[in-house]
C-alpha cells in the first residue's frame, strides 16, 4: 500500500496530466491522495517543494531505469543505457526536461536559488550536467578498462536523439540502437590504435538550465 507522499506524489502526476502545474492547486492534489491538506503541507512544505519531489523522484526513476540496462551483457551496456535514455524522455516530460534543461510550458520547474532544498529539507533535483555525469560514472564503474569513452559517446548520442526526437517507434528505436552500437564499436576500434577518438574533456550537458530556451 502507497505511502501518504507516495500518494500524493502520484495525485500531483494526475493533476499535472489535467492542466499546467501553474493551475495545480494543493487543496486538489490533497482531495485526489484521499488525505487531508495539512497532510499534504507536512510532507512538502511548499507548491515548490512538491515539485521538487515531483523532479526528484522522476530522476530516481530513471537512473533505476539505467541501473537496470547495465545489467545488460558489457559490449552492450553502452547502447542500452542510450536506448533507456532516449525512452523514458519520450515517455516522461519531466525526465526529458531534467536531462535537457528545457522546461516546456506548464511543467514545474525546479528551484534553482542558493540554499534551497525543496521546502522540506530533500535534496535539490540534478541540473541536466549533474544527472547526465551520474549516469556516466555508473557506466565506467561497471564498463571494462577503456570503456569510458564509449560511455561517453553513447550518452552524447542519446542526449541528441532526446534534444531532437524521431517519431516514437520500435523501428525510430532500433535506428537509435543501430547508430549507438556502431558509434561505440567505432570508439573501441580508434582506441585500440591509440587515438583519442572519445574526447576525455568530460561530459558537462547543456549550459541552459531554464529559461524555456532549447540547450544548442
């Protein structure tokens, strides 16, 4: 059985899905959980710490997703997390949003200000270069010794698929695949003649966290 913020986390989902979170009221989020406002107000605090818990668990969701793809065999591990990625943003306009840093109208965006920490003390939701370098530091923990340029690359790969979207199918999917898997055996080929074909400067994400302006 939910717990109460579990509850309330998915009712604020189903307001969300009714209209923009600017129209989202606490008493109705409250009303949908079947619990009581002051309830709702304990847990969160705040309209923005609920969105900050909204923000924080849809990242969770996803790195659980990118923990399950790298149980996938190693050779692989690279381009499962790509197609993971490129997914759960289709699916999820919240992870979408963390992972881009583009907030499109009427979603909730996280507070961004110093010293804030979503209202009830819960850590703050990951700029998109924070979340995008946990998922790489995943990969490389798991991946063989001179892996993490493939890592790199497959998630540069699936953050553009994820910037600029093909129509949601099986068949966009596996053309998504396709190029990861050939991207990445590219990289172990220029590795093993000792060049640097996986840019090692480190993979910072977009530079835009908000502002409703696409990252370039």
């Amino acid at each position: 059985m939910p717990t109460a913020r579990q509850a309330l986390l998915d009712a604020a989902l189903r307001a969300l899905d009714d209209g923009p979170w600017r129209t989202v009221r606490m008493i109705d989020v409250a009303t949908l959980a079947g619990v009581s406002r002051q309830t709702l107000y304990n847990e969160f605090g705040t309209k923005g710490g609920l969105a900050g818990a909204l923000l924080r668990r849809a990242a969770d969701g996803y790195l659980a997703g990118v923990d399950r793809a790298l149980t996938a065999p190693a050779p692989d591990r690279p381009a499962a997390v790509a197609l993971w990625t490129v997914r759960a943003a289709r699916q999820d306009a919240l992870v979408k949003a963390l992972l881009t840093g583009h907030w499109a109208e009427g979603l909730p965006c996280p507070d961004r200000r110093p010293n804030s920490r979503g209202g009830t003390g819960g850590r703050p939701p990951p700029a998109p270069g924070e979340l995008l370098a946990l998922v790489r530091d995943r990969m490389a923990a798991v991946s063989p010794e001179g892996a993490a340029g493939r890592c790199e690359i497959a998630l540069r790969l699936a953050l553009s698929c994820v910037i600029v979207p093909v129509p949601g199918d099986d068949a966009a999917d596996s053309r998504a695949l396709h190029l990861v898997r050939e991207a990445s055996r590219e990289a172990s080929w220029t590795a093993g003649t000792g060049q640097a074909g996986a840019g090692r400067a480190g993979l910072s994400g977009p530079s835009r966290t908000a502002g409703g302006r696409s990252p370039r």
